[in-house]
C-alpha cells in the first residue's frame, strides 16, 4: 500500500527567509503526487502537482518542489517566506491500486515577521 | 468558471436527527470524494464515488451514506447525527484522466449537540 509521510508537523521560518517542507511517499508506481495548501477556515488549494514530466515542479505563488525517486521524496520549497504563506500544508500521494487519495497528516508553516 | 460547491457552510443539529450536506461539482468530473477533517487526524476518506450509480466506502464510513443519482451531485447523509460526527466537511472532485488533481469544496462545519 502507499503511504506519505510528512517530517515536520510544524515549521517556523522569518518572513523573507527560504522555506522547506518535507515530504517522503511509498510506492510500487510512479506516483501522483500533490501538495495542498489550506488557509485557515478554507478549503485546500492545490499548490502543485508531479506529473512525471519533470522533476522540478512549480506551483503556484512561488512554491516548486522537486521529486526524487531515489529518495522517494517530493519536498516543497520557496526562496522566501511571506506573512501570506501562513497556513497548513498537505503532500497527498494518489494511490495506483485503488485510486484513491493518501494525505499526509500536514505541515502547520508559521512566518514570523 | 466551473467550481464544486458546498451546502450548508455551518450546520448545527441534535443526536439522533439525519441531515445531508450537498456537494454540487460542475467540472463534470466521474470522481467525487468526502473527507471529513478533524484536529490530530487530518483528512479521513468517508465514501467516493467514481461515476453515477457508483458508491463506495472509504476508511471512516460507518454512519455515513451517499447516492450518485448524477454526475453533479454527490449528497452525504448523516443517518442517526453522534456527537462524535462534529467536524468540518470537504467534499473534492477529479478527472479520471492524469494528472487527477482534486479539487475541493469549502468546507462544512458540523455541531452536533
């Protein structure tokens, strides 16, 4: 089964800093993979997505993340942290068994100013 | 623009009463899926529904039911309200084509008292 784990429930950088959050899966396939922002009391936006096409995916508002099979990693980057980047962070692997959504328990970022 | 919708955005009911919260999609997706969230939890798969007349359960589906009677609609009925079904809702929508990213409602915040 496919899993996805994300190393940090909580991560604090100052504003205009560089921001990581990581993000390890499992697979048998080549996955899908995702990463979801959510704003408190809203719902999730997609940030990104791993399309196989390239390793070095970018998003949206700044964010890329770059997908390593030999580590079976997809960690979320950003040259630098902005007060609007404050919210939850979710990595999500879409299963190819059953195709269903497997969602990391989330990365609370906070941006001290 | 097409959009998935919610509705309510906040219901408050007693144990033991049924209440359905609506999910509308008009990206005309086959997939559709109901999270619920919770604090320590994340987000927990109830039921998805992979096209009309199709349901199925998800990890956490006891005391929740859904119908696809269209490609639109993914209604989730709460038969017998618990207290312990006090959460925040998401219902999300995908493409059965890569690179299946979902897309998600606003959310529903549940009391049940």
């Amino acid at each position: 089964a496919q899993s996805v784990t994300q190393l940090d429930s909580h991560v604090s950088v100052s504003e205009g800093t560089p921001v990581l959050l990581r993000c390890n899966y499992s697979s048998s396939y080549s996955p899908s993979l995702f990463w979801y922002v959510q704003h408190p009391n809203k719902g999730l936006q997609l940030l990104l997505k791993y399309t196989s096409a390239a390793t070095l995916v970018k998003g949206i508002n700044g964010f890329e993340a770059e997908f390593k099979k030999s580590e079976t990693s997809f960690h979320l980057t950003k040259p630098s942290a902005h007060m609007s980047d404050a919210a939850e962070y979710f990595c999500v692997v879409r299963d190819t068994g059953t195709y269903k959504y497997i969602f990391g328990t989330g990365t609370r970022l906070k941006v001290l100013a | 623009d097409a959009e998935i919708t919610q509705s309510p955005r906040h219901k408050i009911t007693e144990t033991g009463r049924q209440v359905t919260l609506a999910c509308h999609q008009t990206w005309n997706h086959n997939n559709m899926f109901w999270y619920r969230q919770d604090l320590g939890h994340g987000l927990r798969l109830i039921h998805y529904s992979y096209g009309v007349q199709d349901t199925n359960k998800g990890e956490v589906s006891d005391g929740y039911s859904v119908s696809r009677s269209n490609t639109e609609d993914l209604p989730l009925t709460l038969e017998s309200a618990a207290s312990s079904q006090t959460s925040v809702y998401f219902c999300a929508s995908s493409d059965g084509d890569p690179p299946y990213e979902q897309y998600f409602g606003p959310g529903t915040r549940l009391t049940v008292t």
